[in-house]
C-alpha cells in the first residue's frame, strides 16, 4: 500500500518538475517536489512564514524512484569540478574581456543544474561551485574591468550555508570594488517560500541573523537550495544576478503575478 502511494506521489511529481518548458532537474529538486505532492504546503499564503518537516523520507524516495525506472530530465550527478575555476578554459583570449558578473553556489549539484539550464548563457552570468574555487586570477582581473562588477553567492539555509558568502571571500580573492552579493537562502526566505526543511545538528552562527533566523537554526533546522521548485529557483536567479528591480506592488498586479508565475517567487534578499 505505501509503495503505491509513493509511486504515484512520484509519478505527480516528475509530470510536475521540469515545467515549464522540460526544466532540467536534480534528484534532490524531484524529491522536494514528490514531498509537495504529498504536502502542499506551498499553496499557503506568504503571510504564513514557516518551513515544514519533510514528509517522505529520502529512502522511501529512492526505493519509489528505482522501480520507476529513467526519468526524462533527471540529470546525472557529475564528479565536481575542481578549481580554481577559468583554469580549464581553451579560449585563452576570452580572459582579455570584462566580466560583469558571476556565480558561486555552495551546492555542486545546484551549480550543475544552473548550468544545464543555460543560466551561463542567458545571463551572461558563469557559474561555479564552492568545490572551483579559488577563482583563477584571469577571471578576478576579468571581474576588476567592469564597474560594479559582482560575485553573487547562493547559499542554503544553514549554519553552514548563512556563513558560506565569508567563506566565499577568504577562499578566493575578490578584488577592489567588486560587490559581494549573497542572493539567500536564508532561514526567513526559506519560510516565505514554505520549504520543507531537515533537521541535524544545531551549529553556532558567525554570520548577522535575525532572531527568528537564530532561534530556526539553533533546532538543528537546515533547508536546501534544491527545496525551492526548478522553475523559481531558475526565475530568481535570472532575475538577481541581473539585478532586475520589481514594479511597485499593487492588489491586482500581485493577483496576475500570482497566476502567470506562481507564488514561489523569492522574496527580496
């Protein structure tokens, strides 16, 4: 009986995922998404912020996902690229231009699924992984020719992930006047978005936290990147990394907001 049920949840979930437009997807993505199936805590209104336990274990997931079989759009996981991120590039003559921005996730999986969704391409934007860095010395001098040039940094709702942006400064050199930009996922974005969330070990917080964000985390509560659905997660990121401004919100812009793109737009960082 709980196999078919998870085999069902599954099956909602992969017609669910890759929409709009055959997104491509993690394992991680499609298991959140068979826990919305489940529990759909992200039709609540965003005035409701909290995050929920997640409802489906990862090993029942994994046991409904084999008997399934191949899942279009699932990407395989690929052994992380190690840096220093630029260093592998054959078109030497590339590091001559100017580079107005650039992306560093703290998930390698995250960073993978970016990239396969053309992120790179459609926002002029390179992203790399925690695991490239540090950054070749031609890409931070292509970052230094440009004018408010910007290293953004996501980040999962962690202890580990709040400090991630001051990891990202120590671990590679950032020059003189280009912005370091952390994008979230912070515990009260998490909540905003009602992720699903895990639970470990509570670890102390260097980073500056608001007290609803400290007493999150100190329950050993943590929330993944990959928790937030593909299509918002591609959305927000397009829409930071080029620093796009919202249009002051209305009662009815907000209502057509709603129905064309959905209520999981990241809140503002």
């Amino acid at each position: 009986m709980r196999d078919r049920i998870s085999d069902r949840l599954l099956r909602i979930a992969i017609e669910r995922v890759s929409a709009p437009g055959g997104l491509r997807f993690t394992e991680r993505q499609l298991y959140y998404q068979v826990c919305r199936a489940a529990l759909p805590v992200h039709r609540l209104p965003h005035r409701i912020a909290r995050t929920f336990p997640v409802p489906l274990s990862y090993p029942v997931f994994r046991r409904a996902l084999e008997r399934h079989g191949a899942v279009p759009g699932l990407l395989t996981p690929q052994p992380p690229r190690t840096g220093p991120a630029g260093r592998h590039t054959p078109e030497t003559d590339l590091f001559d231009y100017g580079l107005p921005r650039l992306l560093v996730c703290q998930s390698d999986a995250v960073a993978q699924m970016l990239r396969a969704n053309a992120v790179p391409i459609e926002s002029a934007c390179p992203v790399v992984s925690a695991a490239e860095l540090p950054l070749d010395p031609r890409v931070t001098a292509m970052l230094a020719r440009v004018e408010r040039s910007a290293v953004y940094v996501l980040h999962d709702a962690s202890a580990e992930g709040h400090d991630f942006p001051s990891r990202v400064a120590a671990l590679t050199d950032i020059p003189d006047g280009v912005r370091l930009v952390p994008l979230g996922l912070r515990a009260n974005q998490a909540a905003r978005l009602h992720v699903f969330h895990h639970r470990g070990e509570a670890r102390p917080v260097a980073s500056e936290l608001d007290p609803w964000e400290r007493a999150w985390l100190a329950r050993g509560r943590y929330a993944e990147v990959e928790a937030v659905r593909p299509a918002s997660l591609l959305r927000t990121v397009h829409r930071l990394v080029r620093d796009v401004r919202r249009p002051p919100r209305t009662v009815v812009g907000e209502w057509r907001r709603a129905r064309t793109t959905g209520f999981l737009t990241w809140p503002a960082a």
